[in-house]
C-alpha cells in the first residue's frame, strides 16, 4: 500500500468533468459534453468543493451523501428523498493510501467519501491515477450530483465498478441514477428513478454499465448517481466499498447563454486584481494584463492566453491555483474565477483583432547567434605554408592557425613513444617489448611508414580491447553504475542486478563500431523499436534493444520504498534530465526546472516540453519501484516453460518433504530419509532460472506532463506536450515529429521520435558533442573547454571550424567512430612529440591551445591498475559478465574480492562492481569519478595520497614482485638483459646509458641488502625492488 499523496492540482483531476465543445458544421447541431474522470480542478476549488466549476466555467459538480441509511433495503426510501448534505470534509492520503477529495469524517477518516485517486496503488486490487470512486459509509450513501447549466437533449452512459471489498463478506454495492430538483435538507422532493442495479465484483469483475438518451433536460435540473452498500440484514450496510465511476454527458442542441465579454466583464476584473503588477506603470515579467493582444503575446513566461484553451492559458493557471493575485492581495472570487474560465472557453471574445497575433518568441535572432545553435557547416581546406607537414584535413585547419602566428607542429615523437601513445589511447593497455618489436619490422619491411602505421591502428581498433576502453569514456558520460541507490553507506549495497548487460552493450557496440546515431536511438528507445513485449522468442537484436535503454536506469532511485514518495520520484526525473541534457546535448538545462535558464535560451516550458518525452516510462502517479523495471533476458515463451518446469519442481520437493518429515517424525533412523534427501538436493539443483534486464519502458501512454511551478511537484501549471527545446528547433526540425514507423503496442513513440531527432542532422549538437569527446580522449584536452556545457555560460571552442569539420565528417560517414579515430590519429598533430623544444611557441601559447605539440597526459585511474596488471603478467582477459565484486571493509579500503575462479579480482577495471560514491579505493585516489549523476569530464588532481598509493599500497607491491619473477625469467629464456627488459615493459622504452648503469648499482646494493635474510630469493627481491621503482615514476603514470 503506498502512502504518499500529492496535493497537487493534476492529482484531483478526477473530480472535474472536461467540458469539450465541438464547434459543428452549419447544418448540424452543436454539442457539449461533460465526462468524468476529466480535467484538474485547482486546488483553490478543492477547498470550497461542495461544488465544483466545469471546464465550460459552470457550477456542476456536487459532492455529497445522504442524511440517514437505516432499515432494510425495501424501505430505504431516503435514496430518493432529496435530503443530501454536503460532504462535510476535505482530505489528501484517506485511510493511508493516495487518495485526495471530499469526505465525511477526518478524525479518524469515516466514510461515505468521493475522491480521486492521485497515484496509482494496489491493496486487493489495483486503482489507477485518474481514477474516481465512489464509497458509501455504514450511516450514509455516497450522492454525486450534476446539476444542467444548460436546455438541450442529453444522452449518459458510463459504469460503476465495484472492485474493493474490505468489510466481511460483501461483495456488492447497489447504484441508482435519480433525477430531481435542488437537494433541500428540510423538505426534500420526489424524484424519478432513470436507472439503478448491482455491481458485484464477483460478477463481470464488478463492472456495472448504464446508458440513456435522449432525455430532454432544462437548465437547472438535477441529475443523483448514488452508490449504496448492500445490506446484511444488520443495522447497517457494510462500507468502504470502493467503486470506480465513470460518466459522460452529451448534450445535443443546449441552449447556451451569451459568453463574457473582455471590455465589460474580464477588463475590470483584471485590472481591480491584476493592475498593481501588470499594468500601465508596472509590467512584472513583462506581461502586460491590460489587452487580449498583450495577453496573447505574453511575457517572460510565454504566453499568458490560449483562447478557447484554460488549461494551456497561464494566466488562468496561476490564478486557478491560487497564486496569483499574490499573497496580501485580494484573490478572486469564485464566481470571478467562473467568469475568467467562462470567457477563456469561449475563445476569449473583445473587440480587438486578434487573429495575426502571435506569442512573443522566447529565443530571439541573437540568441541563435551562438556558436553552438547554429548548425555545423564544413569549413573550407585552407591553405598551408608548409603543406609536408599535412597529413590529413585536420592538420591543415590546426597548421592554417599556427602558421598565422609564426608557428608551426613540433617534430614528430618516436616510434617507442607513438606506439605507447597509440596503445594507451585505443586500448587503455601498455604494449609488449613483441608488439613494439612488430611494429617497427613491419614499417622497416614496408618501406611505407604511413602504411605500416595505418595498419597498427587498424589492427587496434579490431581488438575487444578497444570496447572496453573506449565504452568507459561512454560509461563516464552516462555515469553508469551498478547500484540503484544513492550509496552512501560504505559496508551496504544494494545492488541493481543485472545492469551489467549495459555494460556488456556499450562495449560490444564500440568494438562493433555501431553506428552513433543507431547506438544513440537504442539507448533512448530500444525498447520502442522493437515488439519485445508479444515476441514469444527473443533474437539477439530484440533483447539488445531492450539493454540498451539502461541507459535511462543509472540514475539514483530512492523510490524503492513506500515512503518515498512525489518529491523523490521526481528527483529521478530531474536527474535523468541533467544525465540526458550533458551527455547528448552537452547542455545544462538544471536552471529551467525552476526558472527560465540565466544565461542559455531555454524556458522553464522547454524543460517540461523535454521531461515530457520520458514521462511515459517514469510515470510520477503510476510509479514503478526501481526494483520492479526489468525484464527477463528471455522471451514469454522461454520464461513460461521455465515457470512451469519450476513449478513441477516445487510440487515434487514439497512431496518430499513431506515424506521426510513423517518418518522423522515417527523416530525411524536417519539412513531411512538419506536417499530421500539425496533427491530433494538433485530436484533443487534441477531448478532453471532467467536473469534480468534492467530497462526503461512505457507504463502509461496518457499521462498529461506540465510545467512544474518553481520547480514544486506539488504546484503544477500548464500542461504541455512533449517538444524539442525552441532554441534547438531549425527550419527543418521546428517541431517534436513522431515516428513514421509503426510502433509496437503500449507504447507513446515519445522517446524514438526524440531519438530521431537527436540524431538527425537538423540537430546542431550531438555530433559535435561526441566529436570534442573525442578530441579531449586523443588530445587529453578538448575543443570546447566544458563538454557538458556547449552554451553562452560554457566555455568557447578553440578550433571551432575544426569542430564542426569533424562533425559533418562524422555524420557524413555513417557516425563511424572508428573512422574518426583513424583521421586523428594519422594526423601530423597527433603523431607530435610532447616535449616543450619552443622557447617562442611557450611564449606565444603557452597553454598550448593551438596545439603547437602534443599535451602529456596523465593515465585515468583504470588505465593505471590495469598497466599495473598487465606489466606484472598477472591481467585477466576475460570479458562480459557479472561484475567482479569489491569488499566493504569499515576501514573504507577496499580491495577487489578473488571471485569463484580465484582469478577474477585481476581482470580490467571496468568489470569491477562500480559504486556511485565508493568506487575501488586505489581508483579512487587516482580520481576515479563519483557518480553523482555523471561525469562528463574527470579531475586530474596530483596528491601525496597518489605517491603513497604507488609505494605502499599491497597491490603495487605485490605486482612488482610478480612483475621481477616474470621478467628474470623471459630474460633468461631469451637471454636478454633483465632491467633493458624491465624498462621496456613498464615505461615503454629502452634505458640510456646513465640509468642502465644507475640499475646495475641499486639491484646489486638490494641483492646484499636482502642476503642475510632472504639469500634465496635475494636477487628477484632486489629485481622487484626496482621494478617497483619504476613503476612509481611519473614515466609510468603518464603517456607523452
């Protein structure tokens, strides 16, 4: 049973009949009709609702009970006596479950009761949001009246639905549809009975339909539906019965009075309320109340009118909802309210000609100005000084900048360097002196060193090794984790199981060189792309579509509990936002959640429009605990013929044990129940499973989203539809298109049709986002100083055209990444040396923006325990999988736990069970990032806690013992020399002269130093002692 309640207005809109006028052709009759559950009645309405106004502007809804129930059913003749009182009380959370609206009693809560419910909940049955229902007491029926603001010819159809029991044995509740004059609590009338019966929720499952027409109805009268528990033949009925109603009202032909008009009725009324603030002297948020042309046109927060549409106009939302007029300020009445609603319906009636006039646009011309809102366009190949030094487009670009300022590339590094350049950038690993040794003989054999080099890429970018280095850049970015919780206890986990097959996804897709705008779809709505639901088998690229949207589960979810309610679910919104915004559109949209954004051109409407494309899958009122979304990672098929096998599992061990428990209960020897046991372990060991796949799909494609006032999800304003941000909106893309494919069943398109466009080339973002990633992972610096933030706050590109040169190629190219790579990394200004050989390039740029040499760069925490494992021979290369486990020590200094095979604590990094807060201490201490929401750039500190890692840590240590046992032994059995050999294991390179010599001295000086203790291991101490020297240098941690 949930307990959280919003207060909000969206959360009542089971009370409210929408009122939809269909404007008809000349020869036919117009209509009007009311249905319930409809639209939101504000909260300033809920606090007077023993009547509620309509959408059409009119008091129709009463919400009230009957003043006595007593005696047998035969003799009930108060259902029809008129006598009905308002129901006295109004309450959020009655009897501890979601539910808001009017009732009879508060302390305790009592039945008889009308109200909505405000989230979807499950007792003994499910009751969804949007719901109303209605429930009798023991003393009172429950009475809903609806009184005709209207003459015309009226048809009701609709149904009680009785489902919830929770008074003994009854079942049933007995309905009557009554019609009548006003209800008088003294007098009374007679009424005439339209229809009644039973809804019995062991009958059609409680379902009661009833339908009428053409009933000639004059304004005013009174139309009762009354809902009454069935008696037991005790005093009273029993209550609590909870039924589900549902009506809808058309009226053919009504008689409708003459609309408000501006000039006369709403001009007054604004400006005696409204005229302080938003007048002649005073236009706050620029919004001028004064004409329906300034109303229309709006301020700072768009505009104020809709005309003929009240819950899309925001001067009626914050009106409606009782914040404006502000506090201190005389609000409006209800019956001024009724008047504003009335002459907003009525498509805003004045003498004005409105018809050419727009809203005044949020982004203007300037704004569109920015760099990063126009569409990236290929610059053209300018011309080079020194055209020997270009090897591809990209050089000329960078040498067209330098050559402007008397510059020009550095010399290029060597081939040891470039090679553990190149091995580090692709594939996070140092190369062996044999790989070093390769490549060298294949570019002396070639003859081509250009070739010879195209090949080494080539054959990197086709090693499994390359996913899972270039997938941890990716899994940074979305800030991938395997817990579901914030994680802020040490020794506790909660564990999102199964999250691994996204891992498992990401680096697949990178070593497969999927396509970006492909990869990018999947992620966002893979599930939307394919039938997972009705496909009785699952084919790889079903079940990998559904992984794929993993993407959208690595936000920390606090809902797992029923006490976490509106608030925290919305936290998983807002967060998925931010993760959305900063990994795919590298732009913060935090400020538009509360506010229009400061310095970016993005609306708090925007923000919402946005949210609104993931609102069907996290579904604030019709939540899913974050232990609840996943999937079986098999078809219905597979998991139905697993069940069953299990359940004939579970009926044979219950049979068993049953035995086993009759002869130990008559004594008999243990030898008797041993064979018997035997079976129960093998029947037990028989059992088949499935695992899970944590995904994001749709729950509810008819939620309505709207902008959250200041931010409170319990102050929702304007509904709106989910849209593109308007500043991101081309002449080609100026609007949110739905797919043109056919979608799977239960699903709103919502996300494939954002995922379309994100990844379409009307969206000026995405691929320059991902190209400067790119560049910052090769160059250790990116183009655009903040790549989580591409907008006026963030910081400029410094080789804009190269950017966008990268952008269009990328996208041209089929999004190949792998493509992209080999451009750069063939390129003259990769291939640079490191070193600073420039007294006036240091001058002149200093920061080495214009990238005169290559930048050194220091290795990432993961990179830095694999080399560890891989010098030391110990790096397990098994790959996918569940991740390996981390301890939780209460000292905080985790260690990575062996695993079933004893081996598994030395595979890659990014296998280890990743934590939001309390990632692998070591990694940690080499800026491992904390996964608040993601990390779309990594610190690079340098720490004394760093040096103490390398020096003392158990694993160093251990691993340049391993390290010196392994390399005394290949230099023996290639009879090479053993610190030769140490250097170009761990630093890549081959010693001078200088350290050669100073290693002969310092292992010589170990070996005496450890032969008094330890004379038969002494020399592979002393080896390890300078392995684990060199292993602490600055050489090993950083790449040049």
């Amino acid at each position: 049973m949930m307990t959280s309640v919003s207060t909000n207005a969206i959360a009542v809109a089971v009370f409210l009949a929408s009122v939809i006028a269909h404007a008809a052709d000349t020869d036919m009759p117009r209509e009007i009709v009311w249905t319930l559950p409809g639209s939101a009645v504000s909260d300033a309405d809920l606090a007077e609702s023993r009547s509620l106004i309509d959408e059409h502007g009119h008091e129709s809804w009463f919400l009230m009970r009957t003043t006595n129930s007593n005696g047998p059913v035969a003799s009930r003749t108060w259902l029809r006596d008129g006598k009905y009182a308002p129901l006295e009380s109004q309450a959020s959370n009655l009897f501890g479950v979601p539910l808001k609206g009017a009732i009879y009693g508060t302390e305790p809560h009592l039945a008889p009761f009308i109200a909505g419910v405000t989230e979807t909940y499950t007792i003994d049955c499910t009751f969804r949001q949007g719901e109303l229902l209605l429930a009798p007491g023991p003393d009172h029926a429950v009475v809903l009246g609806w009184r005709s603001p209207f003459d015309g010819l009226a048809s009701i159809r609709g149904s009680f639905d009785n489902r919830q029991t929770c008074c003994g044995a009854n079942s049933q509740v007995n309905w009557y549809i009554e019609r009548g004059s006003a209800p008088d609590l003294q007098k009374g009338f007679t009424s005439e009975t339209l229809a009644q019966g039973v809804a019995d929720d062991k009958i059609k499952g409680g379902l009661s339909p009833f339908e009428m027409s053409e009933l000639e109805v004059a304004a005013g009268d009174w139309f009762y539906f009354i809902v009454d528990a069935k008696s037991d033949g005790s005093r009273s009925p029993f209550h609590g019965d909870a039924t589900a109603f549902n009506v809808s009202i058309t009226m053919t032909g009504p008689s409708l009075p003459p609309p408000p008009e501006f000039e006369t009725d709403i001009r007054p009324l604004l400006t005696a309320h409204c005229g302080n603030c938003h007048g002649a002297e005073t236009k706050e948020g620029g919004l001028d109340l004064r004409t329906v042309t300034a109303m229309i046109r709006g301020g700072e927060s768009g505009t104020s009118l809709v005309p003929g549409v009240p819950s899309q106009s925001y001067l009626w939302a914050m009106i409606a909802s009782g914040e404006m007029p502000p506090e201190g300020s005389e609000p409006l009445s209800r019956k001024a309210r009724s008047l504003l609603r009335r002459w907003i319906e009525a498509d805003a009636p004045s003498q004005e000609d409105v018809f050419n006039v727009r809203p005044r646009p949020f982004v203007t011309d300037k704004d569109r100005e920015h760099w990063a809102f126009r569409l990236p366009e290929r610059p053209p190949r300018p011309d080079v000084n020194h055209s020997e030094l270009v090897s591809t487009p990209i050089d000329e670009l960078l040498l067209h900048r330098l050559e402007e300022r008397g510059l020009g590339f550095s010399p290029a590094a060597s081939d040891e360097v470039l090679v553990r350049r190149l091995y580090f950038d692709l594939l996070g690993l140092p190369p062996t002196p044999q790989q070093v040794d390769t490549y060298l003989a294949d570019k002396a054999a070639s003859g081509d060193p250009d070739a010879a080099w195209a090949r080494l890429v080539d054959a990197l970018l086709a090693s499994p090794r390359y996913g899972e280095r270039w997938g941890r850049h990716w899994m940074d970015t979305v800030g991938y984790v395997d817990v579901r919780l914030y994680d802020g206890d040490g020794t506790t986990v909660y564990p999102n199981e199964g999250m691994w097959r996204y891992r498992d996804y990401i680096i697949r897709s990178f070593n497969d060189d999927k396509p970006w705008d492909q990869f990018i779809q999947e992620q966002l709505a893979g599930d939307e792309m394919v039938d997972w639901r009705n496909a009785q088998a699952w084919p790889a690229d079903v079940a990998e579509k559904v992984i794929a949207t993993g993407y959208l589960r690595n936000i920390e979810d606090h809902t797992s509990e029923a006490q976490y309610g509106i608030p925290r679910r919305y936290e998983v919104l807002f967060d998925m936002m931010s993760m959305v915004s900063t990994s795919l559109l590298g732009m913060t949209f935090e400020c538009a959640r509360c506010h229009n954004h400061k310095y970016d051109p993005i609306s708090q409407r925007d923000y919402y429009r946005l949210m609104a494309t993931f609102e069907s899958s996290y579904n604030v009122h019709n939540w899913l605990k974050p232990q609840q979304r996943w999937i079986p990672d098999v078809g219905p098929k597979a998991r139905m013929e697993i069940d069953q096998h299990n359940s004939r599992i579970d009926a044979e061990v219950k049979s068993l044990q049953a035995k086993i428990a009759d002869i130990e209960k008559a004594g008999e020897a243990a030898d008797k129940t041993a064979d018997l046991k035997a079976q129960l372990a093998k029947l037990n060991a028989s059992r088949k499973s499935y695992g899970k796949i944590q995904a994001l799909f749709d729950v509810d494609t008819s939620h309505v989203s709207r902008v959250l006032r200041r931010g409170d999800c319990f102050k929702p304003g304007v509904p709106v539809v989910a849209e593109i941000p308007e500043i991101l909106a081309t002449a080609a893309a100026n609007s949110f298109k739905e797919p043109q494919l056919k979608l799977p069943p239960s699903t709103s398109g919502r996300r494939l049709a954002l995922a379309k466009w994100i990844t379409s080339r009307d969206n000026p973002m995405t691929a320059r986002v991902i190209m400067n990633r790119l560049w910052m992972h090769h160059f250790g610096a990116p183009i655009v100083g903040t790549p989580g933030d591409f907008g006026r706050n963030g910081a400029p590109p410094t080789h804009p055209k190269v950017l966008d040169w990268l952008a269009v190629e990328f996208q041209e190219n089929g999004w190949s990444l792998k493509h992209i790579h080999r451009l750069v990394l063939k390129s003259r200004a990769w291939r640079q040396a490191s070193q600073r050989t420039s007294a006036r390039a240091q001058e002149i740029d200093p920061g080495n923006t214009l990238l005169w040499r290559q930048n050194l760069n220091r290795l990432e925490s993961e990179i830095i325990r694999d080399s560890v494992l891989t010098v030391s021979g110990r790096l397990n290369p098994e790959a996918f999988g569940p991740p390996v486990q981390v301890t939780k020590p209460d000292s905080g200094l985790s260690t990575v736990e062996p695993g079933p095979s004893g081996n598994g604590q030395n595979r890659r990094s990014v296998y280890i069970f990743a934590r939001r807060i309390y990632p692998l201490k070591f990694m940690e201490i080499f800026d491992s990032p904390i996964m608040a929401i993601n990390c779309t750039q990594r610190m690079n500190s340098t720490t004394v806690l760093q040096s103490f890692a390398q020096l003392n840590s158990d694993f160093v240590v251990h691993s340049a013992r391993e390290t010196g046992d392994r390399l005394l032994k290949v230099a023996a059995a290639e009879n090479t020399d053993p610190i030769a050999l140490a250097f170009r294991t761990i630093l890549g390179r081959r010693p001078n002269e200088v350290e050669q010599q100073w290693c002969e001295r310092y292992i010589s000086e170990q070996t005496e130093t450890w032969q008094p203790t330890r004379p038969d291991e002494a020399k592979n101490l002393a080896m390890a002692d300078m392995c684990h020297m060199l292993l602490c240098t600055n050489e090993f941690l950083y790449v040049e």
